[in-house]
C-alpha cells in the first residue's frame, strides 16, 4: 500500500528521500564531513569547488562542503524544536479554547488576534535583540512567537469533533474534560496538525536562516546556512559557490518538507485519498 | 419493588438566540423508575425522548436548552444539586448510556478494546490485567466473535450491529443499574435490530438493570417494555403495560401512532398518517398540545389543558375524552 501510495505521490517520496538524506546527514555530521569545520587555513581561502574541497572554500579557508554538513545540524534542531514548542502551545491553546468555548474561547481567540497583528518576523527580531542571540534562544523564540495559525486550526477542528457522538459519549461514561481531549479529541485532530507541522519546519529553518543571514541568528563560528550566506555576500562576485551550496541547501530542505506535507495532506484528506488510490 | 429513577414536573426550556423567543421542549414531564423495570419511552420526533434521557445525565446542550424546573431523583437521591466530581462518578459507573449511530458513537481513531478497557480504567481500580481480562469477558458477553481479535479492531473494521455490540458492552462495563437506550436500533438492519434489542434485553435481567428505551416505533416495544409511556410535545400523554396500550389506546395521538403501523394498516389501502404537524416548541399552548391534529376536539380541549388521569387500571391518558367513554 505504501508503494503504491508514492508511486501516486511521487512527489512525496522525493520530499521523503531529501529529508531522509538530511537526516542521515546532520546525524553523521562528525564522521562524513572531510575537514574540521571551524578550523581555519588562511593560506588555502577562497579556492573554488576541486577533488579536495568540493564545495570550495571560504574566506578564511574552511571547507564549505563540512561546514555546509554540519550546519545542517542547526537548521535541523531549530525547525524540530520550534516547531516543537509551537504545536505544543497551539494545540492546547486551540483545544482549551475550542472545548470549552464560552468566555476561555473568546479571551484566547482575541489573544491570537493580537498576535496575528504583530509581524512575527519583526517581533522575533525585537525578543532577540533583547535575549541576546543563541540557537536556544531562536528555537523558544520561533516557538512562542508562532503558534497562533496552529490555535486556530485546533479550535476549528475540536469546534466540528466536538458535537461528535463518540464525545457525548466518553461523556456519558463520566470521563473528565482533560481524559476526553487528550484521548478523544486530539488524536482525531492529529491529521491536520502533522501536515502544518511538517509545512511549519520548512518556515523555521527559513526564519532561522534569515535571523543568522542578519546576525541575529547563531553566532560564528558555529556553522549554519544563514550565517553562511551572510559571510557569503561580501564575496558575491568573486566566491559564488559560498552563496549557491548554502542557498540550495536551504532550497532543497524547504521543497522537501512542503512536499512531504502536501503528501501527508494528501494521504490524510480522505476525499483525496480516494482519488489517490485508484 | 424499590423505586430506582424519579422525575417529576421537568421543564426544560430553549432560547432562540437570533430572535431570543424562549420556547418549552418539555412542559413537565413524570418518569417513574423501578429497579430493573423496562420503561419504553415512545413519541415521534421532537418530542422530547432525547432531551428527557440527557436531562437525566445533566447532558443537555446548554446553550440553548436549560432545565428550568423539577426535581430528578436516582435512587432516593437528588440529581439537581451534584458537584461535578459527583457527576463524573454517576455517568457511566450507575447509568450507562447506548446511542442511536453505533458507529459514530464510537471513537474512529481508536481499537475497540481500548475504548472498553477506557471505560473500566475510569472506574474502577482494577490492574491491567485485570481489565484485559474484563474486557474480553464483556465482549463474549455481548456476543461478538472473536475477542481477542476485536480488542485491536477500530469501528470503521465493524458492522453497525457489531459496533452497537460494542456499544452496550461499554455501556455495562463498570455495572451500572440504570440504562438509557436512545433509539439503539434505528440505524441498524431490520434483521439485526431484533438481535440487539433481545441482547439487550438479556444483559439487563442477567444484571437486573432498568432500561428506559428510547424509541419512535411501537412495534419493537411489544415484546421488550413492561411499561410504555407515549410523549407528544414534551408531555406525557399516555401510560401503561404495553398489553393495555396495544389493545386499548385511551389517547388519540396513541390510536393514532397505532393506525400508522404498517403491521396494523389494511393491505391495499394507504397506510394511515396523522394529520397535521407537530407544533413548534415556540408556539404557546392554551389547551391540550393535540388539539389542533384530533379528530375528537372539543372546545374544552382548546380552552384548558387536560390533566394525566387514570382511565383505566394501570392506564393513564392525559385526554378529556379518552376512547371508550
């Protein structure tokens, strides 16, 4: 059935096979990348892509290709855990809200509403300017700042699972409001979920990308691919390939991950997965 | 026999909130109880069968319904005034509840042993093992093949019937002495409905558990009610032993819903239809709720309400001119 199912969704296997590989990557960091990817060989900097570097090397002459490996690592971690922390919060914001409704419903959804007038990007610029940055700090960041959309898609759902028989009738067995969302009401929301979550990683590595792309991400020398490309552009004319490895990798990791979920939404709309299957 | 459920005068409003009319789905309903009797509860629908069963269980959907008057008491005990841990204690552990759709009344994410299992670990103390073995026992009970097969099939694997199996044997899991049946076999096969009533009807003597079946059609109270209470518009009608209510209908409504019966009706000719249409809940009523669909109304029926009076032994009907007299 699982062949058959990408062999229907070739584009959610490609999605798989690149998150896979990524995986595989940022979990064998330490024996795959060649060189050391903080230790600098002044005397070997900028060489362009050869049999010994094959990725080049940057201006203080570390090799791109390790550091590239190893900051798949970071973009890895923050999009896993931030998005983490966000699922965690919207889920029980959203199914609080949606369960009991009433005033709770109201106070949480206009909090969301305020949130949703902050241009998150910028707000998570501000906390950082006053935490200071770290890839901890990013991560919570990133968690706490973008959780509303997955409230609201929560609410919705508990909203339409709540008139459902089957939660008249954990109530009718004298089950306690928390026993009831946790076991009744949140696995039957668990479809929609995992496809934001999985779109939501890709958002988070960009977020992340663009905070250390502005300095405000993960610090050098620690490698990730938004500082990369930020030490990249002074050199845009000269060293192109510090620019294009660290943008196609975040490229590929992003188109990787919407793929997988638009499969997964895909594999989990029923009214789709008809059509799929056929 | 001792008395188990009692119900008196429960009113139970509802509020349009667009226009915010206030309108009455039960205008004072009597229910009585006794330790493992089998009271059907018949009317069409609308009539307020559901509501009085989720009013029992303090399971109305508020807003819009509220119970605005009258006293439930379960077993000598005042249902009113119960905190909401007290409640948690009640549902399930002294009254079980079945539902109309088996099927969706069951959780699709979840195996069906584990929903039973559910059921017994909010109750009870017992170990893991204890509630393996418990459940198994339940669904050999409820006469579903298989056991140990079922404890890890989801509903959307099971029949209708086998899910409404399903249902009872959560519903009696923890030893309740009450159960409310809400129309368990509507959404069933003919053939099958007979099967789960009789079940049914078999787990309440082997437990001495009252049942107060829910139902809008008479034919399938015949064999399985010792007493029938027939409700129109959130009133009590008429009530009495199933025998009595058959052979000699006192209300006009009740000779009516007997007319309609296909069983009843005269092959060849169109089956019989009460004329009319029940009227809305925000209508007010001067006189009695039928008035306007009966075939004997009188002016009397239009200027006061009729009160519920025996008409014949252990047979009350709520109508001036009852038949017969």
């Amino acid at each position: 059935m699982i062949k058959r199912f990408f062999s229907h969704h070739p584009l959610m296997f490609w999605g798989g096979v690149i998150i896979t590989l990524l995986v595989l990557c940022a979990l064998t960091a330490q024996w795959i990348a060649p060189y050391d990817p903080i230790r600098q060989n002044l005397t070997q900097n900028l060489l362009p892509p050869s049999i010994h570097h094959w990725m080049g090397t940057d201006q203080y002459g570390r090799d791109v290709l390790s550091r590239l490996i190893y900051g798949s690592r970071v973009s890895l971690s923050v999009g896993l855990v931030a998005v983490s922390i966000y699922i965690l919060i919207g889920t029980t914001v959203g199914s609080v809200a949606g369960y009991y409704g009433g005033w709770v419903d109201g106070a949480l959804m206009r909090l969301v509403d305020i949130l949703l007038c902050i241009p998150t990007f910028f707000l998570i610029l501000m906390v950082i300017a006053f935490v200071g940055p770290s890839i901890i700090n990013i991560m919570v960041i990133i968690g706490v700042t973008s959780w509303t959309d997955v409230a609201r898609l929560v609410r919705g759902e508990v909203l339409a699972l709540k008139e459902r028989e089957f939660i008249q009738a954990a109530r009718v067995i004298g089950m306690k409001d928390s026993r009831i969302i946790l076991r009744h009401l949140l696995p039957n929301a668990l479809g929609p979920v995992l496809v934001v979550a999985t779109l939501g990683i890709g958002g988070a590595i960009l977020v992340e990308s663009s905070l250390s792309f502005l300095g405000l991400g993960v610090q050098p020398p620690t490698p990730s691919w938004g500082n990369m490309l930020e030490e990249g552009k002074d050199h845009l004319t000269d060293a192109w390939w510090l620019i294009t490895f660290p943008g196609m990798a975040i490229f590929l990791t992003v188109l990787g991950y919407n793929l997988l979920g638009e499969g997964l939404r895909d594999l989990l709309d029923p009214r789709l997965r008809g059509s799929g299957r056929q | 026999m001792p008395e188990l459920l009692c119900v008196r005068n429960l009113k139970v409003s509802l509020r349009d909130p667009p226009t915010g009319r206030e309108g009455w789905v039960l205008r004072g309903v009597d229910l009585r109880m006794e330790a493992g009797e089998r009271v059907a509860l018949v009317g069409e629908s609308g009539c307020g069968k559901s509501v009085t069963a989720l009013s029992i269980l303090r399971l109305l959907p508020r807003p819009p319904m509220e119970i605005s008057s009258g006293q439930i008491e379960f077993k000598g005990r005042d249902l009113g005034n119960l905190t909401r841990e007290q409640w948690l204690e009640i549902r399930g552990r002294e009254i079980g509840m079945v539902f109309q759709e088996p099927i969706s009344s069951l959780n699709p994410v979840m195996p069906i042993g584990e929903q039973i299992a559910e059921t017994l670990r909010n109750h009870s103390g017992l170990s893991t093992g204890e509630i393996r073995a418990r459940t198994l026992s339940l669904l050999a009970q409820v006469g579903l093949p298989d056991p140990p097969r079922l404890l890890s099939q989801y509903p959307h694997q099971l029949s209708g019937g086998m899910c409404q199996r399903a249902m009872i044997a959560m519903a009696v899991a923890c030893g309740p002495s009450f159960l409310i049946a809400d129309e368990p076999t509507t959404a069933l096969d003919v053939t099958v409905q007979t099967q789960i009533l009789d079940l049914l009807f078999r787990m309440t003597e082997e437990q001495r558990l009252a049942v107060l079946l829910i139902t809008h059609n008479l034919m399938i109270v015949r064999g399985h009610a010792d007493r029938v209470v027939i409700l129109y518009l959130g009133l009590v009608v008429e009530e009495g032993v199933p025998g009595e209510i058959f052979r000699h209908p006192q209300h006009p409504y009740t000779e009516g819903l007997l007319a309609a019966l296909p069983e009843v009706s005269h092959k060849g000719r169109p089956l019989y239809n009460i004329p009319g249409v029940v009227p809305s809940p925000f209508e007010d009523l001067k006189g009695c709720a039928f008035a306007d669909r009966c075939p004997r109304v009188e002016r009397k029926c239009r200027e006061s309400a009729p009160p519920l009076l025996e008409t014949r032994k252990g047979h009350q009907a709520r109508c001036f001119y009852p038949s017969g007299k």
